[in-house]
C-alpha cells in the first residue's frame, strides 16, 4: 500500500494556529464587504473543461487541474487514443469564469446590478514558491450590470476599507490603491508610435519598469525590434509623470482623441474614492500600473504596501468579458484580494488571529481514571453548564506528564484548568 | 467555443439567498464545536491517488474523481500505454483518510488528544438525485487519541447540542442519537451460528431491517445460503428486543464471552450523554443500528429524527484505520453530521438564515444620473458613515423602472432606500 505523509506537492495542511488566523481574517472581510451590500454566491471548485479552456484565462489555462471522465466514457475515450478526450472537467484556476457562468446560469433571479462576494479556493499546476501554493484562496467582489463609475468607486472603498481592518493587525496602517484605464496606456503606446498589434507586447515590456527600471525596459523594446525614436519617446510620456495627482496632466501630455473623457471619469473615481476611504489610504493616478489580464478595458488598480512592493489586491472593469462566455453583453468590473498573501504578511507580524477568539479564556477538564465515577459526571455536568454560559469548554483525559499537557493546552489559548480525581 | 451555462452534472450553484442559510448554518455549528474545545483544521481537496485507493474507503473509491498528470509527466505516462499511469491526484471522497494523513504529517506539533474540527466539500461521482449531489459539504468532528469513553461522549454532546441549536430553527425539538457497538452485532451474529467471514455479510442484511421490516432480512438471509435455524436464532434475538434501554439486557441475551465489559462501558456512554444532552435528546442503545463503513471497531452511533425516517449524522470509534494507513496505532472516534441534509430540512421548513443578517434592516442608496455631482459626493459619504456605525448599506444606480428595483432588494432584505437625484 503506498501512503504518503506530505499533502499534494504545493498544498498546504493548516493546522489549528494557521486556522484560528485565516478564520478571522476571512470573518472580518466578510463582515466588511456584508457592510458593502456585497451577497456571497458560491460555484462548485470543478468547471466543464470547455469553459476553463476558451482562450479567457491567458498563461492560466496552461496550468488547469484536468480531471479525468469516469467509467464507460472513460473507457471509450481511451479506446478513441485522443487525449483531449479522456477530460470532462477541471478545477477553476480563478473566480472569474465561473463568476460567468453563474451569471449566464442564474441572471433571471439576481438584481442588476448584480454585487457578488466570492471567497474559496482554486488551484493552479504552477512551480511551487515561497508564498505561491497550488491550491489557495480568492476573496473576489465584483459589481456585474453597472456601467457607471459608481461600481469602481464601491470596489475601491470596499476592498480599502477590508484591508484597513485587516492589515490593521498586523501595524500597516498605510497603503496605496494604484489606479490608471487601459485606454489611456493603450493610447499613449499609440502616440509614441507603437502600431495597434504591437500594444499588448509593449504594455508587458511597461509591466516590467518597476523590476528593470527605465534603461531595462528601453532594452527590452528595442530587443523587441521597437525603434530607438519610438522607445524614447514612449519613455518620455512616463519619465518625470508623477503619481499621487489626478490623471488630466498625463492625459493632456498624451493628447489624444476621446481621452478627456476617460480621465475625466478616472479623476472622478479617484477623488470620491480618495474622500471615503480611511487616513492612511492614497488613492493615486499611475500612469505605469498595466495589470496582466488582457480582459481589462477600463479603468484598473491595484493595492500596493509601501516598502513591501508587493501587491495584496489587484482588479478593474472587463465589459467585455461575459458576453464572450454567455453570448450576451454584461459589463462588468471586480476586485480581488491576494488572501494568502495577507495570511503571511499577517504571520511574519506576528498576527495569531484578529479577534479575541477564547475573550474569558478556555477552560480545560483534565479527568483521571478510567471508570465513570460520581466525580466524573459531576465534572462534566460542570462542563456543560459553563458551556452554556457561553465559555469554551474541553473535558480531556488527564495525562501522565500533567505539566507538560497543560503547557501544551496553555499554547493552545486554555487558560483554566479543573483536575478532576477518580475516586 | 463551448460554452456551459449549467455546473457540472450533479453540482449546485449557491445564490445569495442559499449561502444566506448555508453560512449562518455552518456559523452555529463553528461557534458550537469551538466550546466543546475542537480545534479546526483543513486539508487540501486533492490527494494523493494511493491514499485514496488503498480499500479503507469501501465503495467510496468506485466514485473518485480523478486528476491527471501534467506536462511531461503526462506525456510519458501517455506513452507508457498504462491508463492507472494518467493520474497522479484525486479529489477526496471524504474527511477522515486526509484526518489520518494529516495526524501522521502533523503529529509533533498536535496535542493529544487531539480534537479535530474539519468542515469542507468532499466529492464523489455518484448518480445525483435529489439531496445527492456530487460535491457536498462535511462536518466532522473527531477525537484522536483517546482511548477511553470520554472521546465518544464529548463527540455525542457536541454533536446533539449542535444538532439541537440548528433544527430548533426549523422547530425540530426531538431527535434520537441511536447508539450501538460493533463488538454486541458480531457477538450477536457469532452466538446465532453465523460463521466468522458470513458476520459482515449478515450485518448488510441486517442492515435493511428498517426498510423491509423481519420477513425481508429473513428471505434475504436464505437466499444468501444461511440455514432456517440460524437465521430465526439471529433474527429471535433481536425480535423483541427494546430500544431505549440500555444495552444489558440484550447483551444478557446473546450471553457471549467478554461482552459485559462492552456493555458496561456503551451503558457509561447512553447514561453519561443522557444526562448531559438537552430536552428532547433521547440517546437510545438501538440493537440492529449497523453503520455501513467496515472500519468501525467499537461503539457506533448516528441521530435520526423521528417521523421523517433519515438520518442526519452518524460516527463511531475506528481504533485501527490510521495504523492501517501510517504506520503507527492511533486510537480515533468521529461523528459526522449530514450537512446538505440539515439545509434540505431547514429550507424544506422555509428557513431562509438562523440569525438576523440585517438585523437593523439594510440600506439601500439610489442614486440617478451619471455624473460625480456635489450631491452624488454627499450621498457617497453619508453611506460611508452609516456603514462605520455598523450599518449595511449599497450604493446602486437608480433604474428606471425604480418601484421594481425596490421590491427586488427588499426581497434581499433592505428596508430603508435614501433616493439621490442630480442636480
């Protein structure tokens, strides 16, 4: 019989110290984003493999979960010596696509617009790293049926609002909402004098200027087969662009036709947010954030913490989206928070949970003896009527090495102890 | 493209208003375990295929989902001509093998006893029907450790108080926690001529008293080749055998070696959970309870709720199934409680959530027009400040067809609408 030990390479069993932590981070956001008017919906973790592999999930679908048919379809499929055929399902490497397919599945009952909290797991066959894991947690919150900025603007204070309170915890008190619109990068790639098809190529190259800086990036182009006039002047429009102002002045500078308006609607967006979100939160115009997803066509951001340089949130407006799943238009616009990467900013803190789960603390029965005694039922009666006033309650044997149990019980939050003695 | 609108055969979407009820179901029952003093732990849904197929899981492992290799480990398995070679995953069919994968990987740093709270979905391909589906959630609680009856009394008192808490919201008071050890029906299939390797097959029938009363497990005892003779002596024993006694009397009855101490200690458990279990908890010695699962070693137990013939959690102590998979003896009792049963039970009773959600009623702010107007900014701000009193509030475009829009949210429970005109 082969047993293995260790979970599935790249996944990850959390004992009670890591639950006790992800539990109270997941009740606080849920908390916030039920304060939001945002509904839970949920979808089953597999999804037909028709629906993972339709070209949507870009590098993500190199990485799917397959999971085989089963029985006589499996056996014909092997019998047919075509691979593609020996599928049915997969296990969903985002919550977006299945976010989709509910909508098409169940729009006839749902308002519009529709605002949906999704939070569970998905899985990607990815190279496992420190904080990268092949099975881990999405909180997404998506607003479907609004065309208005008003959706933007609920994200932004929603999601702000859930990362104050969470990262509170942990002594960040301060972070940055990063906002910028596709259309203004893709506009002023135009400018400079990129050709429409080679956008996309130079907006990854953009991607990159926080890693490689401004000469790594002109490389980068210019290896790329970009002219060196078309790379400096592409730079140009960003070199001394600031952020944390409003997006008019880099608009201005890109001038272009049908930008006014898109900043217009992204300044708007970055002023309401700016005045409801808590002290410590910027909401800043950045004329180089790209975000990856091809999917975006509006306005995008993503939450960044000073000093970490590393992003906890990322999302923006995909209109165009579901209507290529379901057939018929739905804009649509979302944003999600990196839960695992929150659990260990949280753990390299020092964080154990956010609420006081034990506030009287514990209390542990430690019983000796083997046989129900009057001692015994006496004990547990006591138990259960401390259980009804609402305390945390375990009746336990007792061990041999008392010191050493109660120690153990001790790290686990019990803070009481009743001996109870066999007769 | 093909596009699915409709889950995977035999999976549910949640909707707001089912994941209303599901997450304030799983709350009391989260609230209730953590007095009782378990711990929760998750695991990761896939496994390892040789856990998963190594015949603890009975029939269970006939309805595997099964995940395949990737890339290059695919393409040779591809090669090798080998179908069993294609998969290297599964999805688990239940909590209790990855509970023994998880006890033996994290042993170290568990206390022990340990007390494990695992709630998640499980899987099987089962053929779906109605409240079958195959992806399902399981709560289970489970001592590890602990060899004496306090383990099954504490899992008997958890379970029913929790049990309890939730069914009141339907207004079920009363249910039975029917309890039996698997040590009393071999004894009893022994003492009636049963041969050692015919016990398990006797138990199957035996099984089926409740659904096709004495004359069925009688035919079905011939026509599985036992005598006339020892199937009226088995079926004698049980014929007027009382439940809601204790267990002397019947194990008086059988008159088998070693048998008192067995009794004694059930009768320790039906006494000690009686005492401790709420009004309208009957826990009952039920004489031809079998329980299906071939690796339970001693007491077993499972609640029906009375009139409506189902049950709705079951359990026992299975001292030797984590020696079987790691290695090393660990003695362990679980009890399960059907969760996708309770939500069928409670929305059958038209229970929509067993707390108050909105408890001060949610708002809902409507806002017409499309641009950032001075009283669009105001109205943002004034839903921010209800929200940081605790409030629940939405800030929605107004639609055209406005008294529908409000029926619709007051369907989802706003109460209050603050209408916001532009200038």
């Amino acid at each position: 019989m082969s047993f293995s030990k260790k979970p599935v390479k790249g996944m990850t069993d959390f004992p009670p110290a890591d639950m006790r932590l992800r539990e109270s981070v997941l009740a606080e956001i849920k908390r916030t984003y039920a304060q939001y008017g945002f509904a839970q919906i949920e979808t089953p973790c597999m999804e037909h493999i028709g629906n993972l592999t339709s070209k949507q999930g870009g590098d993500n679908e190199k990485l799917i979960f397959k999971v085989q048919k089963r029985g006589a379809a499996l056996a014909r499929a092997w019998e047919s010596g075509d691979r593609d055929e020996l599928v049915d399902n997969g296990l969903r490497y985002d919550l977006t696509v299945p976010l989709a397919r509910f909508y098409a599945n169940n729009k006839e009952q749902l308002p519009s617009p529709f605002r949906a909290l999704q939070i569970g797991p998905v899985w990607r066959a990815d190279q496992p790293a420190k904080g990268r894991f092949r099975q881990f947690v999405q909180c997404d919150i998506d607003v479907l049926g609004d065309a208005t900025n008003l959706a933007e603007i609920e994200l932004i204070t929603a999601t702000s609002k859930a990362l104050s309170r969470v990262l509170s915890a942990a002594g960040i008190k301060e972070f940055t909402v990063n906002v910028n619109d596709r259309r203004i990068l893709q506009a002023a790639a135009l400018r400079a004098g990129f050709a429409e098809d080679e956008v996309g190529s130079a907006l990854i190259t953009l991607d990159k200027l926080d890693k490689i800086g401004f000469d790594g990036v002109r490389a980068e182009l210019l290896e790329n087969g970009t002219s060196e006039q078309v790379a400096d002047a592409y730079l140009d429009l960003f070199r001394d662009a600031k952020r944390g102002t409003f997006s008019a002045a880099f608009c201005n500078r890109v001038d272009a036709d049908g930008l006014e308006g898109i900043s217009q609607n992204l300044d708007a967006i970055i002023a309401a947010a700016a005045t409801l979100t808590d002290e410590g939160v910027y909401v800043e115009f950045n004329p180089t954030l790209v975000r990856g997803m091809g999917y975006y066509t509006g306005p995008i951001f993503e939450v960044t913490v000073d000093g970490l340089g590393i992003s906890i949130a990322g999302g923006g407006r995909y209109d165009e989206m579901i209507g290529k799943f379901s057939g018929e238009n739905v804009c649509a616009c979302g944003f999600s928070i990196g839960f695992e990467r929150i659990i260990t900013m949280l753990k390299d803190a020092g964080v154990t949970s956010l609420g006081e789960a034990h506030d009287e603390g514990a209390v542990a029965f430690l019983i000796d003896g083997k046989t129900i005694t009057w001692q015994r039922r006496e004990a547990l009666k006591q138990a259960q009527e401390l259980r009804d006033q609402g305390r945390c309650v375990a009746v336990l044997p007792m061990r041999k090495n008392m010191k050493r149990q109660i120690q153990t019980l001790e790290a686990e939050g019990f803070t009481e102890f009743v001996k109870v003695y066999a007769d």
